[in-house]
C-alpha cells in the first residue's frame, strides 16, 4: 500500500469531460491546500518519490496500487453532474479537513463518509452537518494552517503584499505602507496547459509561496488560503473581506479578520500569530490517523494484491448466463417484455440488475415462492399455483430447487421461450 495525494498538475483545472482542458478561473489556492498534504507528508517522513499523484477527475476510476488519501478540500455534492463522493475501491480516504455546502448525499454516499469516521471538517457549518446526521466529526480546520514557521529574521523583510483586497478598503490603507507594495493575485484564467510566469501551476504556487516567507513583512488578503498559509508561516497577516462565508470560520480563532463596515478598526501593524503548540497538534493527530488507517488495511490489501495482480483470463457469471442465453434467443429489446421471478435469492438480484440494465423496456410482473411471502420490487410473492395465469410471461427460476421444479412443471406444458432455468445442471429427483 502507497500513500497519495492530489496531482498538482491537472487536480482541478480539467472540466467534468475527461480529457477536456477548459479554459477557466485557476485559484492557486488549490493548490496551497495540495502542499499542505505534501507538507504533512514530510512531517511524517514520507518521502516524494512514496507519493502517488491521482487526478481529481480519476478518484472514481483510478485502478492502481491501493492507497491512502487524506482529503483537504471542499467536497461539493455535484460538480457538472459528477458526484465528488465517488472514490475508487483502491482509494482508503482519510477526511483530515473538508468542507460542504450541504449534506445532499445519497444514503450510500453518508453510509460511505460514516464508515471513515471520524469526518476532519473545515469549519462548525460542515461539523454540524455532520453531526446532524450522526456522522462523528470533529472541526480541524484547514491544514494550510500548518505549515512550517518561517526562520528568517522578520525585522529584514520590507514588502507588503496586497493580494486580492477589495476596492473599499484602499481608501484605509496608511500612506506608510504603501512605500514598498506589490499588489498580488490568487486568481488566474486558463487551462493546464497555460504557464503562469513562465511556471507551471504547480511550481509557481510553491515560488507563490517561498516569496510570501522570504519577503513578507506583511499580507493583506482576501483570500483564505493565503491568509492561512501566511499564518502559519509566522507572516503578520491583516485578513480582510467585504463578507465573510462560513468556510472562513474556523480561522476567526485565530485571526480577527474585518469586514466592510470594520475597516477602521483595523491594526495596520499586526503582529505574527504563534500557535506553534496547536499547529504540531493538529499534524499529529493528522498524522496518527492516517498511521492507523494505514496498519488497518495494508495487510489486507497485500494479500488482496497478491491475488489481484496476475495475467487474467475471460471469466463468465454462470448464474447469469443462462438467462443472457435466453435473452438473446427469445428477447427483442425494442419489445414490451413481461417476465417473473420463481423463488427470490442472491441470484435473483443479479439476473433482476442484468435484465434491468440490457432490456430497460422489460417488466417484472409476478414473484412466485412455494414457501414464503416476498416482497421484491414492490411485488408480492405469489404461490406456485397461480403460475398458470401467467401463460405469455417468461418465468425465471433463480434456485437450485425451483429449477428443479420447474423443468419437470414446464418441460411438457410451457413454450421454451416463457421459461428460463438459471442453473442448468440436471438433478436427479429421489
């Protein structure tokens, strides 16, 4: 078992197309929360050569080594039409710091998030969702708030960086500082392909990065994963917004960002944040969660590999052969079919998905047990003697037994093409 991340190159730049480079708004600040992960990697001694890169758009195909993933973003119910809840079987995800708009999820989708309990949230809307629903989670924050403190000499830095502020706080801004400014932007448009300053996405959010720790004597932002990584960096960081979201909640503990109607409140000499204790706090517990997902499943997933990965030959369902023969003898796609099931098993499940999924126009009219009442689809369970008002349905045996029974019923009074055994094999009857 490996240990993955997002791909810094293409992880959410593509559209809902696979394949497809759009062009659109590129927030480095993606790609800040990617480093955070990277970042927390290194604290755990987990070398970059050990990292798999996914694609976010593969997370749901993705069909190489299992892995564990831990998941720093904001997890929309539906992007275009594709749910993000979707991830690949060999894909073991850790929820360190994710964010919702809301809990619009399927209940697979929910029993899915329950079962990698506990849920690391973003911020206390995403946290009460959860536990809404009686998901156990608890509020993280955002791992870009941990990365490591910067070890320059902050008294030798002299830049402002104004990045993305809002027009109505310029006129508050004192003359002073705007001696040594350079104005900055989170925010670009393109595709993947693009190079921004000569620099791929990726690259440029890291030099984004080390200019903010090498020549910040200050940052006024609007931009949360620029405040946050400022932070962090031990970066004195004036945080500033016409409104503020939710997702913006959990940094109010520890910087007092202003709204519009504050600006004149603001202190334009703020001092750097130490919360070194929290922030190896929150790494290793990151960190531990993620040690114990992986002991949990790597021996499991070895085995599962070792299995796995061999030259594969082309195998067959049998229990669902039979009818795929039937269907292609007796069934027409474009017409009406009726069809019943005799006797209701696992079988049933898989023959009842198949017709579902290869003849859409078919319908299940009748549930036939000798024994039992069923409820299956919405359809109660007739007794076997109610078999002959249904003389121009195809009548579908899925158990051993009633295949049995059902060859000796039919064989002499029903039209092959109204019966279908699953199992083939002849039995002797004692």
């Amino acid at each position: 078992m490996r240990y993955a991340n997002l791909d810094h190159f293409r992880g959410n730049v593509y559209t809902f197309k696979k394949g497809i480079k759009s062009e659109r708004v590129i927030n480095i600040g993606d790609y800040m929360q990617i480093l955070a992960v990277d970042n927390l990697y290194r604290h755990m001694g987990i070398n970059e050569e050990e990292i798999i890169r996914i694609e976010y758009y593969d997370l749901e195909s993705y069909d190489g080594e299992y892995v564990i993933l831990p998941l720093n973003f904001i997890l929309f119910n539906s992007d275009y039409g594709k749910r993000q809840l979707r991830f690949s079987p060999k894909i073991i995800p850790v929820f360190i710091g994710i964010s919702c708009i809301s809990l619009n999820f399927s209940q697979e989708e929910l029993n899915y998030l329950r079962q990698y309990a506990p849920i690391g949230c973003r911020d206390e809307y995403t946290l009460n969702l959860f536990r809404q629903v009686n998901i156990p989670a608890y509020l993280n924050g955002c791992l870009t708030a941990t990365f490591p403190k910067r070890e320059f000499d902050p008294k030798k830095m002299n830049k402002v960086f104004l990045v993305d502020i809002p027009k109505s706080l310029y006129n508050y801004i004192p003359t002073d500082l705007l001696n040594n400014v350079e104005y900055l932007t989170h925010q670009y448009y393109g595709n993947i392909d693009n190079s921004i300053e000569g620099m791929k996405i990726d690259e440029f959010t890291k030099n984004r990065l080390n200019k903010y720790k090498e020549e910040a004597a200050l940052v006024v932002t609007s931009r949360l994963h620029c405040a946050s990584p400022c932070m962090a960096m031990g970066i004195p960081v004036i945080f500033v917004k016409d409104k503020f979201s939710y997702t913006f909640s959990w940094i109010e503990k520890l910087i007092d960002f202003k709204s519009e109607q504050e600006y004149e409140e603001i202190n334009w000499n703020p001092a750097s944040i130490n919360y070194e204790d929290m922030k190896k706090c929150i790494l290793e517990t990151s960190a531990k969660r993620i040690k114990e997902t992986y002991n949990k499943y790597n021996e499991l997933y070895m085995i599962s590999s070792f299995y796995e990965n061999r030259d594969k030959k082309e195998y067959v369902l049998f229990y669902t052969e039979n009818i795929k023969k039937h269907a292609d003898k007796y069934w027409n796609k474009k017409e009406n079919i009726k069809y019943a099931f005799w006797g209701v098993t696992q079988i049933t499940d898989l023959v009842y998905d198949y017709i579902l999924k290869n003849f859409p126009n078919a319908q299940l009219v009748a549930i036939f047990d000798k024994y039992r009442d069923i409820n299956f689809h919405g359809l109660i369970s007739e007794r076997l003697d109610q078999i002959d008002n249904y003389n121009e349905v195809c009548i579908i045996a899925t158990g051993n037994s009633s295949c049995i029974e059902a060859r000796e019923l039919f064989k002499n009074s029903r039209n092959q093409k109204y019966y279908c055994l699953c199992f083939g094999n002849k039995y002797k009857i004692i």
